[in-house]
C-alpha cells in the first residue's frame, strides 16, 4: 500500500499544487489551464511525463468532465438533471467509485475489489486529501479521479455563487 497526500493552495493562481508521499517527497505535479478554454488539468509524474489529463467538456447543457490516463479515456463524471440538489455520476468500464464521492470519503473499486480509498483532511487551511493506493498500476488514475471530483466541485460552487 502507497500512503499519498493532495494539499492545494487556498490562493493559487494557475492552479497548481503537488502530490506528496508519506516523506513529504513530491510525487505528482497536478497544473491546471489558467483563462484556457477547456478547463484542463494535468498531472505530470516526478519525472515531468504527463500520466493523466482531467477536461471539461466545452458545449454541454450539463456539465461533463473527462479523465484520461496514458492517453485512454477511463472515465467520465457529468451532472444529472436534478431539480433540488447536484448530483453526479461517474462512468467507466471497470473503475466504480462507492461512499461519499461528494464530501470526499470513498473508495474506489476495479471490478469489485477496492485498489484506493481517499479521505478528506478536516480542518485545514485549503482542501487537503489522504489518499491510500492498494494496487500501483492505478495510482494516476486514482489521483486523476481525486483531481476531477475536486474540480467539479470546485466548479459547482463557483456557479452557486454567480
């Protein structure tokens, strides 16, 4: 198991932060599009190779994010039609995501058998999640979905307060 921790800046212009491991040692590098249209994200390894991409669909009546690793669609996260309260879905092939996705405390399965489980920190000064990796091979993508969840909420709250 990989004990990994995401810690964004509360004022961060460009949006960019890192992903560090139980060290402290930077593990990821999470850099959004700033004024760029699509919204983008992406997460470089170490080493500076993109290992995924988080982007948000352009013209959708419902807002629609796609996440890719290693250059292939895994999943998509979209919003429902709801009248009351948001609601969202998360589709892939192989990856589900069961618990509290919207305040951050879920895991996240391949084909039935739990490969991460994120939480969020409480009390700190930005949002700051842990995130536990069991199978390594998914570790950007785990990441990537931490990412993405974060940015539609992010993005969700933005458009409440307009």
């Amino acid at each position: 198991m990989k004990q990994l921790y995401i810690k964004q800046k509360v004022f961060s212009i460009g949006e960019k932060f890192t992903v560090k491991d139980e060290r402290e040692q930077d593990v990821y590098y999470v850099e959004g599009s700033f004024m760029r249209i699509p919204k983008t994200f992406s997460i470089m390894n170490a080493g500076g190779r993109e290992v995924a991409q988080i982007t948000k669909k352009v013209f959708s009546f419902l807002p629609k994010f796609f996440v890719e690793a290693d250059g292939r669609e895994v999943l998509t996260i979209k919003k429902e039609l709801s009248f009351f309260k948001a609601r969202y879905s998360i589709d892939s092939a192989d990856i589900e995501v069961h618990g509290n996705w919207w305040d951050m405390d879920f895991q996240v399965l391949q084909r039935g058998a739990v490969v991460g489980e994120v939480s969020k920190k409480w009390f700190t000064w930005g949002d700051s999640y842990s995130v536990q990796v069991w199978n390594e091979e998914l570790e950007a993508i785990i990441i990537a979905i931490v990412v993405a969840i974060d940015c539609v909420k992010s993005d969700e709250a933005s458009s409440s307060n307009q």
